[in-house]
C-alpha cells in the first residue's frame, strides 16, 4: 500500500544510494530554453498587442476584446486537459520520445495561427467580433499541442533537483528573451509600414517564423531518460485527475499561479496603455523590455544563488515579496515620472524574474510527489492542469483589462480624463501588487513541498524500484 506520509524509518535511512546519473550539460539546458524562447515568440504577440490592436487596429470595442481573451483562455484551459491526457495516455513512443514529436509537428501550423490572429478583414463589425474570437481559439488550441508537451519534457530529462531548477533558469531566459525581443522589434517594424493593418502581421510573422526555428532547436538538443509508459488499464485517465484533487502541493501551487501569473499578465495587457495614456511615450515599450532584459542575468544568477541558500519555496517568496514593495513605491512616488518610473519598474521586474524561474522547477517536482503519493506517474495531466491554471489567469488578465477600461472611460486615440489616469494607474501597479500579496501569504503557510522533502520522496521512489 502507498502511504501519504514519509515513513519515519525512512527519513532518517543514511544508506539510501542518491539517484546517479550524468549532470546535464550546457547545450542541452540551452537547447530547452530555445524551446520556451520559440513559444513566447508566438505567445506574447498575443499577450502583448493583441488587446491593443483589437481596440486601435481591428476596430472592435475594449470589453469585448477582454471578453475575447477571457472566453479564449478558458477554452483553452480545457484543451490543455485533453492534450495532457492524450500525452499520458500514449503507448509504444516513437524513437522520437513521448514529448518532442509534439514539438516538431506542431511548430508550423502554431506559426501560420499566431499570424492569422493579426490579420485585420473588411467584414463589418460583427465580422469582426466573430473573426478575433475564432482566429484567438484556434490559436490557443494549437499553443497547447505544442506548449503541454514542452512543459512536461523536464520532468523526462531528469531528476537532479540542481539540473532541474538550472532548467527553470534556462526556460525562464528564452521566456524573458522572447518577451524582450517581442518588445523591441514590433512597434518599430509597425511603423515602418504607413497602414498598421498590414505592418502588424509582417512584424509577427518575422517572430513566428523565428519562433519555429528555436523550436527545432529544442527538438534536437534535448534528450528524454525518463520516460513512463502506462498500463493499459480502463479509466486511468480519471484516476490520474482525481490523483491530482489530492496532491496538496499542486493545488496550493495552482492558486498560487493563479494570483501570480494574473499579476503578472494583467502588467503585460495594461502596460501599453499606461505607457501611451499617462506617460504620453507609446515607444517606451523598447526601453522598458530593453531595461528588463538587461536584469534577466543578473536576476537568474540570484535565483540560483538565493535557492542553493534557502530552498526553491523560500526563493520565490523573496522575489514575489521584492515585487511587491517596489510596486506600491512606484505608484505612491514616481507614476508620472518616466525616469523613475523606469528606474522602479525595472527594479520591480528584476525580483518578478525570480518566482517565475523557479515555478517550472515545482512543477517536476511535483510530479514526483504524485508517483510517490499514489504510485501513478502523471507529468501529462499535471502539467495540462497547472496550465489551465496558468490559463484561466490569462483569461483573467485579458478580460479585467479589457472590462476595465470602459469601466474608467478610456477613449482610444485621445487625451484621457484625471479619473481615467487614476484608474491605469491602479490597474498597473495596485490590482498587481495586491493579488501577489495574497499569493505570498497562502504560499508561505500552505505550501508542504521543500527541497528537503523532494530529495527524501526522491530517495524512496529509488528504494521502491529496487524492491
């Protein structure tokens, strides 16, 4: 029988042989953050300008592009259970691996659906309306074929907790990468075009095609060592999910995610407003993503040193925290300051890079927590849930935006009231600010998952294998 609890004689067993096997090296670590560096040259078009090109470009009003995103991520959500499902449920792997074949066939077709998402038709409003929701569902579908997959791919590439938050890094700097190449490279290959209309789909289409070449960077460079294969056994799908309602772990993890990640999408949708509205510099976006990705280095090389020092949980504690406080500063003394304002934010965003990083690693880890729990191994279906975590959040992100502006008075195109700049502001620094507070105070008191517990859970599932 498996028992939910670490038995006593095992947590105090010195003999236990660690789990021996090759440190990754460094080309395949980076070959899996190309992987992510692909998805976010894809993802974050979307993230990014698409609210905005849906209210300036395509003509359609602001609540009804948040309720585009809002409908779009929930559906998702539920597509990204399917896919998890249908990636645990496989038998008899290609040579390929379970994981990347996904990656390889689902690059393109991803890339063609991130452009048609930027295309803007001639079909009357209502044409319109139904073009953003179709094109932003078919796109999110797609995403999830290749993003599940790719998420699950670290747990199969190893199980040494250092290789794994090293993976975290490395799939953080293509994250932060694409986010700062997106954030450069758009609005100026835009303006190159007189008619925003057929600038905005040139300008993603360059990033998609760049994006499907990382990807097959990843494809190649990534090796999967750890690989289930279920048993055939009728209604083990349901079994897995109902498995996963009792990992305490992931649920404290998902409503955690579910606070953060909104904070965090919530910034990306608004921040074009903010600059253009209330700073009256539309082109800042370059600067900004500039000034972020110039901290990206030196935020990963925190992250690994502050989780050598205190363990992956207490990590992202401090930079959620970190975050925080240099929000509440920006809003009360610099929001209308551009130098300080970039001074601060940057700030801000360098402690966000950190809980961000070392999401993915409590990911893998509890994957592990699952097997041990219920001696079903599931990377499928808990990377498929924790993304319709991640996905409701976005929806989130998408909509209160959206909702939110009508509800200030935002006039696209023209001067804003006080009431209205009052109200951007609150959007962008305090909604954020507050819904990661929320989050650290659950995380702190609720979550049980410490490295030192992994490396026990770890050491048993070894010992269980031997038996």
């Amino acid at each position: 029988m498996v028992t939910a609890k670490l038995k006593p004689a095992y947590s105090k067993l010195k003999s236990f042989k660690e789990i021996q096997e090759p440190r990754l090296k460094f080309k395949e670590k980076l070959s899996y953050g190309f992987g992510d560096l692909g998805n976010g040259m894809m993802f974050d078009m979307g993230q990014i300008y698409l609210l905005l090109f849906y209210t300036d470009i395509l003509g359609i009003p602001s609540w009804v592009g948040g309720m585009v995103f809002l409908v779009s991520k929930f559906f998702d959500a539920f597509v990204d259970t399917a896919v998890g499902t249908l990636v645990d449920n496989q038998t008899n792997f290609a040579k390929r691996g379970k994981f990347k074949p996904f990656i390889l066939y689902g690059s393109i077709p991803l890339a063609i659906l991130t452009v048609i998402t930027f295309l803007s038709p001639d079909i009357g409003q209502t044409g319109k309306i139904i073009w953003a929701f179709g094109s932003y569902l078919l796109f999110n579908a797609a995403y999830s074929f290749v993003n599940i997959p790719y998420g699950s791919l670290s747990a199969s590439m190893t199980i040494n907790a250092d290789d794994r938050t090293q993976l975290s890094v490395f799939r953080n700097m293509g994250s932060q990468g694409a986010m700062f190449i997106s954030g450069i490279v758009v609005i100026p290959v835009v303006s190159l075009f007189p008619n925003h209309q057929i600038g905005y789909p040139i300008a993603v289409g360059i990033l998609a095609i760049a994006g499907v070449i990382f990807h097959m960077i990843c494809y190649k460079g990534v090796t999967e060592r750890h690989t289930v294969e279920r048993p055939k056994e009728k209604g083990i799908g349901r079994k897995a999910f109902l498995n996963l309602l009792k990992n305490r772990p992931f649920i404290v993890l998902a409503v955690y995610t579910l606070l953060t990640i909104s904070a965090l999408f919530l910034q990306q949708s608004s921040q074009l407003f903010y600059l253009k509205y209330v700073l009256g510099e539309a082109n800042l976006v370059g600067i900004v993503s500039t000034l972020n990705f110039i901290v990206l280095i030196p935020a990963l090389l925190l992250t690994t040193f502050l989780s050598k020092m205190f363990g992956k949980k207490m990590t992202a504690i401090i930079g959620i925290g970190g975050f925080i406080i240099f929000q509440f500063i920006n809003f009360a003394f610099f929001s209308d300051n551009v130098v300080m304002f970039l001074a601060i934010n940057t700030t801000a965003q360098l402690f966000l890079v950190i809980p961000n990083t070392v999401t993915w690693a409590f990911i893998a880890d509890v994957v592990e927590y699952g097997q041990w729990q219920t001696g079903l191994r599931s990377e499928g279906i808990i990377y498929a849930s924790y993304s319709f975590t991640r996905k409701i959040s976005q929806g989130l992100a998408g909509f209160i935006p959206g909702a939110s502006l009508t509800l200030i008075g935002l006039v696209p195109n023209a001067a804003q009231s006080a009431e209205t700049i009052q109200g951007l502001k609150i959007l962008f620094f305090i909604v954020p600010a507050s819904a990661c507070l929320i989050a650290v105070i659950l995380f702190f008191f609720a979550y049980p998952l410490t490295d030192r517990k992994h490396k026990q859970i770890v050491k048993e599932l070894a010992l269980r294998e031997e038996l």
